[in-house]
C-alpha cells in the first residue's frame, strides 16, 4: 500500500523535477522510477536491521554488560553508515544519533553529546556502562523516530542519486582518518556500510548510464573493487580489525579510491538529468 | 660571484635583445621576464610594493579598521587579559594604544645597546613602514564579567558566542576577554605588529588562539569600478554590503548611537562578531554548478543575482517572487538579508578574509572564511542574520568552528587619548590625558 504511494508520488516530483533540465536525453525520468523504488526497499530493510540491532546494543548498555555492548558496536553502526545521505535528511536526528565530541564545544562533557559516540565513549575509554542508561534510551528512542519518518518519506531522486557521491564525501571528510569510531578504533566497519551503501545507488542506476558511457561505469566499479580487495584484508571472524591496524600504504588505497569516486559520482545527478 | 654572473646575465641580453631601449621595444610577449633580468633581479629579492607608505591614521570618533577599506591580509587575535586593577587596565589600553599609534605611523624604534635584545623584530626592516595597517581593539563579554568593577559598564548587548545548530566550536579557537583586528597591505606586516604588542605587554595579556586571512587582489579596472573580492567557495563576498562611504548610514548600522539603550561610554564604538568558518572545499568543488548558485542565491561568474541583472550591484525583487522559483527561499543571500523594509534593521558591515591553514586528519584543505562584521546592535545584526541562516543549504559545505563577540569601543581622540578611556572613566577611574 504504502509503496504504491510512494511510487505514484515519486513519479510525479520525477516527471515535474527532471524532465525540463535533463543532459542526458537518453535517460527518460520514467527510467529512474524503478531504481529509486528499489532503493526505497534497501532503505527499509537497513532500517528495520537498525532498529533491531540498536535494541539488542542498547539492552546491554542497560543491563550493565560492557563486553556484549563493546562487541556489538561495530556491527550496529552498520546499517546506519549504509542508509545515510538518507538518515541525514532529519538533520536533528543525526545529530543525537551520530554527531562527534569534536561537534560540541565542550566535547565528551557537553550535554548535547549524545548518540553512537556518547556511548561509545562511556563503553570504550571509560570502560563502563555507567551513566550510560539515558544515552541508551535516547539513542533507541531516536532510531524509532528515525524509522517512522523515513517509513513515511517520499525519497527524493536527486538526494538518492546524490547520496552516491555524498557518502564518499562523509568518508573523505571526516573518516578517513579514523576520527569518527575514535574510542573503539570500529572505523573499518562503518567503511564497509558507507562504501556498500555508495555502491547499491550505483548499481541500481548503473544500467541507465552503462548505455551512454561505459568507460565511467568500468571506472568507477574498478575502483568499488579497489576498496573492497582492500578491506578484505581486513576482514576477522566476526567483522573487521581495529583501524590502528589498517597500513599507511592502504590507507592512501583507500584515500585515492574515495577521493576518485567522490569526483566521479559526483556527476552521477547531472548524467542522469537530475538538477 | 654576483658581479661575474650579473655580467653574464648582461652579456646574454646584449646578445638576444641588443642594447637599452631598442632591446625592450622587441618582443612584448616576454615583457615581464626581461623586466626582471633588465633590473639585474636575483631570485631571493624582495617583492617590490609601491604601497608600503599608504597609512591610516589611528585617531578618530571612531577605531580604524571598521569602515576602513579591507587591504589584502587580515588577522584576529584573541587575547586573555590579566589585568585586573583599574590602573593595570589604564596601563593595558595605554601602552597598546602607543604600539598601534607607533605601528600605524610607522618610524624608527629606538637603537638600544647591542647587548641587550632589539626593541623590535625588525623583520620589516630598520624603520618600519605603515603599510596600510589598522589595529582595532575589542573586548569580548569575558573582560567585563570577570571584573566586578566593570561589570556594571558592559555593553547592553555584549554576550558570550553561543553555538548555532551547524557550529563545532573549537574550545580552543573561540572567545577571549581582548581581540586585535590586525590588517594591512601584507601578512608580514600584520605579523609584525602581532609581535609588537606581545613584546611589550607580556605580563598584562597572553595570547590565546589567532586566525590569519586573505583575500585576493585585483587588477584596477579601467573604469575606476569597484568588485567585490571572492571567497574560496569562488563567489562574490560582499555584494551587498551597506556603503561604508556614506556616514549617515553608517551612523544607522554600525556604530552606537548617542541616547540609545547603550551605556554612554561606547558612543561611536560597535559590535563586532568574529567567526572562523570552515569550506569543504573538495566537496563544494564537486558539486554542479547549478547547485552552487542555486544554494548562494547569485550567478557565480559576475555575482549577479537570479533573474535578470549583470553584476553584483543589481538587486533582487524578492516580492516579485514568493515562491522562490527565481531565487530559492533558502538561499544564503535571501535568507541572509529579506530586503524588505523591517529586515533594514538586521544589516550587517562584513569586513571577511579568507584563511587557509594546512590539511585536516582526513588529508583534506583546511581553508575557509574569517568572517568580521560590524554592527551598532548585536542582537539585531549577526546574531539574527545568524539564526535566519540556520538551516540553509550552504550548512552541507561549511562548519562554524571558532569566533567570538566582541565590542570595539570608540576611537582615541588625539595623541593624548587611548583607546578605552571613556569606559575607564564611566567606571569611575580618574584618568589623566597627557601627551
């Protein structure tokens, strides 16, 4: 039900939005409509992933065990990292949910630190769930939040298409450097989530621009394999190795990679049409 | 050495151009290497200037550096101040007042024993020449509030920087009890100055964090016209800034006026906002074009608005377009300044420089804009512009991530005058002028 409607409402902004500047008149804007129901689905499944896997984090913030907490950091991030040109779209909830210590002026001590890395803080430098109940219950509260109003948000393609490059941007900009996980050193975690995020759009969208120009679509696949053969090196049982692990050599890999597809996906929206 | 080589040199040129003045008719194309060879020019010579005598003068109704015209290089330095008696204070604005008026003027500073350190840097040299500079003193809300003597007298507006919704303030690069606004014709001399006024008041202040910037020079246009300088997101910074020639509007949106809410000492002086903000330039660069003026509310090539209009200096009608399908309603410009007879209340006198610092952790620049604006009312200047602002588009490619609130206080009168006087005295300080 909800889908349909989705789907109808999509079509309209698509036809109203894109049709009078399209570049590329090879894309018609009925063409983006499948991709962006796909990418719709991709969201909710993440979304629903999120909002189980906060609940088992959160209950053992609660229920006093640090190492189940510890343990399960990593991984819930995940399905936030993937989704997030999209969760950014509420940019109050991001906040609670995700901003960084650096974000706030008195740091670890300011009250509006809240969220992923509040936590994070308590479990991984202070060792210790203490306090941490209100920031636990916050953060679930958030994500909930978070799920209903993205359940009832008409996804706007040029924000999908141009989440594609924003989430190379967000790695580019402040993670690359192992800032962002930087109490529990989880960061090649959250780079799996943005890069596997970054690449669904492109799949999805992939055949409408394979038509026209090939050799950027060997391009930019070429260097998704780059990252991936890279932080498959990294790869436990369970997930990946701590950051401090990761080689400076590979991190110029990765560097150059994200750096590269930032600029070409960065011309994603204007090779689909979209403003 | 020199002398073989620049014989050389000469040999070389005789040889390819023949001698003097028929040699420089020839080719025009290499006009500007053959003018450093003509003169003999070796590679670590000092860049010439011809205005390293422009000078401003320090006196005045008003401080120098506001409604000044901005040179190429600017810098805010923050200061905590320990002084706390009131005669410390008098000693403080005293001898900064001296070392502005020195460093302005420009001159010679006094030969001493040669065992005893120099009583200047002289990275300028040994006479110092004005070049252009301005040192603008501000107190920040700090310097009254810690002062139970001046507390009284703090400016009616004067409050602590509080941090906007897109803000990552940096403890480190925020507030201050004391600002310096230091500009002139060149970074060196603006460091020059800094150095001046740490050596001669070390036990009264102590620097807490600076921030240097620039803004690029241009040609003169054949026309005399006038543009406003860029930013380093490539547009137009300024476009619509009040004209600070005409003095009656400057009396309306920068300085306080006489009866007004205000204590009476900071008639003439002003309230200035500093905020280091910084660009994502790497991404900003990778953003379409359309996007770019869409979020900036201007044509990025003449800073012409939306909608008709040539160059920076045409006007949008906002009330021809309420839709925003001309210029979007969150556009920087719209939402920065609504044009309508209310909004007149809200102008701001912005006096940014760009800045430009090293890489960040994550390899990326880390430049952006020292943003300076001057206004008779904080509240109803930046701190309202700022909370319009909140929200905008342009949030995605910039990070708030230092600054202050400052009040600059009126400007020395004369030779026997310093700045600050007039609140020692409202606060009850006997002060003597002397020249």
């Amino acid at each position: 039900m909800k889908l349909k409607l989705v789907l109808s409402v999509s079509l309209l902004t698509l036809a109203a939005a894109a049709l009078p500047r399209m570049a590329n008149a090879e894309v018609a804007p009925l063409d983006l409509v499948q991709p962006i129901a796909d990418y719709k689905i991709y969201v909710s499944e993440n979304l629903e992933t999120l909002v189980t896997d906060t609940k088992a984090f959160t209950d053992a913030v609660k229920a006093g065990d640090v190492d189940k907490a510890k343990s399960l950091f990593g991984s819930t991030r995940m399905s936030y990292e993937a989704i997030e040109p999209i969760a950014e779209l509420f940019s109050d909830l991001d906040g609670s949910i995700d901003s960084r210590a650096d974000d706030h002026e008195k740091a670890e001590k300011d009250p509006e630190f809240t969220g992923f890395h509040r936590i994070e803080y308590g479990l991984f430098t202070e060792n210790s769930t203490k306090d941490l109940g209100p920031f636990a219950d916050k953060l679930m509260a958030d994500v909930t939040e978070l799920n209903k109003r993205i359940t009832d948000l008409t996804l706007p393609p040029e924000k999908v298409v141009g989440g594609a490059a924003a989430l190379m941007e967000e790695v580019a900009a402040t993670k690359i450097s192992g800032e962002e996980d930087r109490y529990s050193h989880t960061d090649l975690w959250d780079f799996k989530a943005n890069f596997d995020g970054s690449r669904k759009i492109f799949d999805l969208v992939r055949p409408l621009v394979e038509k026209e120009d090939s050799a950027f679509v060997t391009k930019v696949s070429g260097n998704f394999d780059t990252v991936d053969t890279t932080l498959a090196k990294y790869k436990t049982a369970d997930g990946y190795e701590l950051y401090d692990k990761l080689t400076e050599d590979d991190r110029a890999v990765l560097a150059a990679a994200v750096n590269t597809l930032a600029e070409d996906l960065s011309t994603l929206r204007g090779k689909l049409g979209l403003n | 050495m020199t002398t073989n080589d620049n014989k050389l040199v000469t040999t070389r040129r005789n040889v390819l151009f023949g001698v003097g003045a028929a040699g420089s008719a020839l080719a025009t194309g290499l006009t500007t290497a053959r003018a450093a060879e003509k003169q003999g020019g070796q590679v670590t010579d000092a860049p010439v200037s011809d205005k390293t005598q422009e000078r401003q003068s320090f006196y005045g109704l008003h401080q120098a550096g506001i409604v000044t015209p901005r040179p190429a290089a600017g810098m805010i330095a923050s200061f905590h101040v320990l002084a706390e008696t009131p005669a410390d204070v008098e000693r403080l604005f005293r001898t900064l007042s001296g070392r502005i008026a020195f460093l302005m003027q420009g001159g010679t500073p006094p030969e001493l024993d040669d065992k005893l350190p120099p009583a200047d840097s002289g990275l300028l040299g040994p006479v110092v020449p004005p070049d252009n500079l301005t040192i603008t003193v501000s107190l920040g809300s700090s310097f009254f509030d810690d002062r139970d003597w001046l507390a009284p007298h703090k400016p009616a507006r004067l409050s602590r920087m509080k941090a906007s919704r897109n803000d990552a303030l940096d403890a480190d690069l925020c507030h201050g009890d004391l600002a310096l606004q230091i500009s002139s014709n060149t970074p060196d001399t603006n460091i020059h100055a800094l150095r001046d006024v740490l050596k001669n008041l070390p036990d009264l202040m102590v620097l807490r964090w600076k921030q240097e910037g620039s803004v690029p020079v241009l040609p003169p246009k054949p026309d005399g016209a006038h543009e406003s300088a860029r930013n380093f997101l490539g547009f137009r910074d300024g476009s619509a800034n009040p004209d600070a020639n005409n003095a009656a509007l400057m009396d309306k949106i920068v300085w306080v006026p006489e009866n007004g809410t205000e204590p009476e000492w900071t008639r003439g002086g002003s309230y200035q906002a500093v905020r280091i903000i910084r660009n994502f330039v790497e991404r900003w660069d990778r953003t379409p074009l359309g996007e770019q003026e869409r979020i900036i509310g201007r044509k990025k090539a003449t800073g012409a608005p939306h909608g008709g209009g040539n160059t920076e200096h045409d006007v949008p009608d906002y009330s021809q377009d309420p839709e925003g399908t001309v210029t979007p309603l969150d556009a920087h410009i719209r939402l920065a300044n609504f044009r309508t007879k209310d909004s007149e209340a809200n102008l701001i006198l912005r006096r940014p420089f760009n800045y430009s610092n090293g890489v960040s952790k994550s390899g990326q620049l880390e430049q952006g804009l020292l943003f300076i604006c001057y206004q008779a009312d904080l509240e109803k200047g930046f701190i309202t512009v700022q909370r319009q602002l909140d929200g905008e588009p342009l949030e995605e490619y910039i990070k708030p991530i230092g600054g202050g609130f400052f009040f600059t206080p009126p400007g020395p009168q004369d030779e026997s005058d310093f700045v600050g006087r007039t609140l020692l005295e409202a606060a009850g300080h006997d002060v003597v002028r002397k020249s």
